[in-house]
C-alpha cells in the first residue's frame, strides 16, 4: 500500500526541463517554431506557465508575427498571461538553460510522450468512475469508454474547448493550402466531376444521405463512389451492407469495373473477351483497399467501433438506413420506428464527426412520389423522416425519367438532385446510367465512345 506522504506527492506524469527545453528552442531559434507546431499543442504542457508562453507563440506563429522574447512578453501582456514578478526572469531562464536547439525534437517527442500518458490517466479515471456508478447498460459503458480511448488515440482529449482564434488559424492554413495548389477540391473526390462540383466533394465529418426509390440505382451509384474513391485517394472505404451479401457486392463491383454485363458474370457465360477484362478488373479491385461487411444485424455502434479500428479511414458506405437497428439492437416497447430512425440518423451524424471522414448513408423514399404528376423526390419524401434531413449535411436522390417513362427521349440518363447542401446551393446534374452493367458515368463520355 502506498504511504500517505507518497499519494500527496503523486502527480501526473510530466517532465519540466523537456518542455523547459522546447520553450527555450523556440526563443533562441526561430527556424525550429514551425518543427515543434507540427508535433505539439499548448495542451502537452503540464505547467500552466509553460503552456501560456506556448500558446502565445503558437498564436504568433499561425498570424506570421515575427517570434523572439521581446514580442513574445508584449504578446503575453495583451492576452493577459504577463506577471511582471515571474514571467520575463522565466523567459530568460529558459534561454539561458537552453545552449542550443539542435536536439529540441527530442525534447518534442518526450513532452508528447509525458502528455499522451496524462490523457490516458484521465481516460482510465473517468472509465473506471463510469463503472463504479453502476449508471446505463453495460454496452453503453463500453461504447463511452471506446470513444474515450479513441479521442486519445487520435490526439483529441474529449473535453477539449478551443478558442476561436486557434481554429481560425487551422482554418486559415487549410485555405491557404488549397490556394496554392490551384483551388483544389476541400474534400475527397467521388469520381464524378459534376457531383464533386456541386458539393466540393466528400467533405470530412459530412452525413452525406443518398435515397431513392427502389430499382432507381442508389447501391450502383454508392458501390461507383466506394470504388472511385478506393482506387483515387489511397484511403480505406469500410463498406457496411445489410441488404447484399460480400459476393453479390463484389459481383457489382466487378461488373461496374470491367464493363461485362452482370448477368454474363452470374452465368458465367463469359467471351474470350470478357475475361481479360474480369482478369484486369479483379486486379484493380484488388489494389483498391475496400472492406465489406454484410452482417444484417449491425447497429451504429458496432460499425463505429469497427472503423475506429482502420487507420487510413477515406470514407464509410452504409446500405441502408432503414435495415439498421437501434442502438440497444431491438425496438424497446413503445417506440416507434420513426424515432429509431431519428435516433440512427444522429447517431450517424456523431460518428462522422468523431471519425472525421464522410458517411455516405443510402436510404429508401416513402411511395409520395408515386401519387404526383411530377415524381421527382423531394424532402419530405424520405421514409421516417423526422431528424434525417435535419442531420445530414447532403441530401441526394436520385431520378430516372425512364423508369416511369419508357419511351422518354432522357433514356438511360439520371437526374442527382442535390435537396439540401450546407457547402453551397442546390440543384441537380445529370449522369448516364448504364442498366447492364449496373453502373454509373459521366454524361460527357456519351459523346467519346468510339
């Protein structure tokens, strides 16, 4: 058992001469500032003092003021962070322990390491308090205590507030970036250049809601994206279908790919042709790192739990809304499958914040279409509506002329309506639909083929 005299004295896990040594660094070298920015946030240091010093020249170093003692105490006045007893007769302490900047990564990654032990001491604190209260299911425990070690593992303590002035420095640098390189998209493409123009692609921590009526093409559209994104961005694409199976998936996909119609590849009926190109496309597919899963029973927490576990999360596909189950997996009495659905929605639009990469959700459209002259979708048409379009930060349908209208002049051409965007207007953009091989394209290659 520890001693009295020892459980006063514990303190959390720190170390003052590294982070004396950090500090000292950056004022007598200003080459090292934009080094140590990469690694650190004025959250990795335990004494106040030191963090208050950091994050005045953090706050410098993001606005390009010129860094050295004298602007940093002139800083440290306006904010308010300045004694005059302590805080100059520190600063030249710290430079004066300081001899040279030469090893301050080393001193970076030993601050880091001391920080990331305090954040998992807490993490482990508020766990085992959670247990002991006795409060909620057992697997909402465990789901609380996952995302707890997740914000750890991905740098971000839970608790966190920021000021302003720090995510608008983040802000400003990731404009910044995207100037220089020509005004690339802010997000990841889809591979369909009219979609990534009227949405800025697939932005991070987007719920990204895709519904149409059944036979309309949402699972080839969102199988399209899965695998333009897969084969484009070098990012993981967690596919999550509780409809299809993992073959029947990786039939469209292959179908989609090669350009071989589906049912010659489900009768294997294939051309000496034909096999070249399921040969080439199978090898595609296989560089692309797409994972399935087919499990019809899943709820959002366990998808959650299984994308916390990929380390180069690009995008989640999931096949759809409506099959999904409630949190607790079973309907409880009472509750109506409207508030489930809202429930799912949101807890939706919570995962794609905490895994910061778009959700790409497929859901289904009530038959309000059906009765109007005019059958484009709109709104109010999604099934169980309530909290969904409210959630999503893009709501898509899909519309096909044809489909109501054999002999329209628009065959095999389908309308994306984009309902509802929080990055910018709406509006619609046509695509070329292409039934045998179950797939999508642009409308431009129309006029390219040979």
């Amino acid at each position: 058992m520890p001693g009295e005299e020892d459980l006063l004295y514990r303190q959390m896990p720190h170390n003052l001469e590294a982070e004396q040594a950090v500090l000292g660094s950056m004022l007598i070298d200003q080459n090292c500032i934009k080094d140590v920015m990469e690694k650190l946030q004025p959250g990795d240091f335990y004494l106040q003092q030191n963090r208050d010093i950091f994050e005045t020249i953090y706050m410098m170093f993001c606005y390009s003021r010129p860094i050295d003692p004298v602007t940093v105490i002139g800083e440290m006045e306006k904010n308010g962070t300045f004694d005059e007893n302590t805080t100059k007769n520190y600063m030249i302490q710290l430079m004066d322990i300081t001899p040279t900047s030469a090893n301050v990564m080393e001193y970076v990654e030993l601050v880091r390491g001391k920080s990331l032990l305090r954040k998992v001491a807490t993490a482990a604190g508020e766990i085992t308090a959670m247990v002991h209260e006795g409060g909620g299911e057992p697997e909402s425990v465990l789901e609380a205590a996952e995302q707890k070690i997740y914000a750890v593992r991905q740098g971000r303590a839970s608790q966190d507030m920021l000021p302003v002035g720090t995510v608008l420095a983040d802000v400003l640098d990731n404009i910044e970036t995207m100037a220089a390189e020509g005004g690339r998209l802010p997000g990841i493409s889809s591979g369909f250049s009219a979609i990534d123009a009227k949405i800025s692609g697939l932005n991070k921590s987007d719920l990204i809601l895709l519904a149409a009526r059944p036979g309309m093409g949402k699972t080839s559209l969102a199988l399209n994206i899965a695998l333009n994104v897969g084969k484009s961005s070098g990012k993981t694409v967690a596919m999550f279908s509780l409809e299809m199976s993992k073959e029947q998936l990786a039939l469209r996909l292959l179908s989609s790919e090669a350009l071989v119609e589906s049912n010659r590849l489900i009768t294997g009926n294939l051309r000496e042709t034909d096999w070249m190109k399921v040969a080439d496309a199978a090898g595609t597919l296989s560089r692309a790192d797409i994972r399935l899963d087919d499990n019809p029973l899943l709820t959002v927490s366990d998808m959650n739990a299984k994308c916390r576990r990929i380390d180069n999360l690009g995008l989640v596909v999931i096949d759809y809304l409506q099959l999904m189950s409630s949190a607790g997996g079973t309907k409880t009495a009472g509750e109506s499958r409207q508030q489930a659905v809202s429930d799912i929605s949101r807890m939706l639009k919570i995962m794609a914040k905490e895994l910061q990469v778009p959700v790409l959700c497929l859901s289904q459209l009530s038959r309000a279409n059906e009765k109007r002259d005019d059958k484009r979708p709109m709104l109010s048409d999604l099934r169980e509506s309530g909290a969904i379009e409210q959630d999503a930060d893009i709501v898509l349908f899909i519309f096909r002329e044809d489909y109501y209208s054999p002999d329209s002049d628009k065959r095999n051409i389908a309308e994306l309506i984009v309902a509802k965007n929080r990055h910018g207007e709406t509006g619609k953009v046509e695509l070329k639909w292409m039934p045998e091989f179950t797939t999508f394209d642009t409308l431009e290659k129309r006029f390219d083929e040979g």
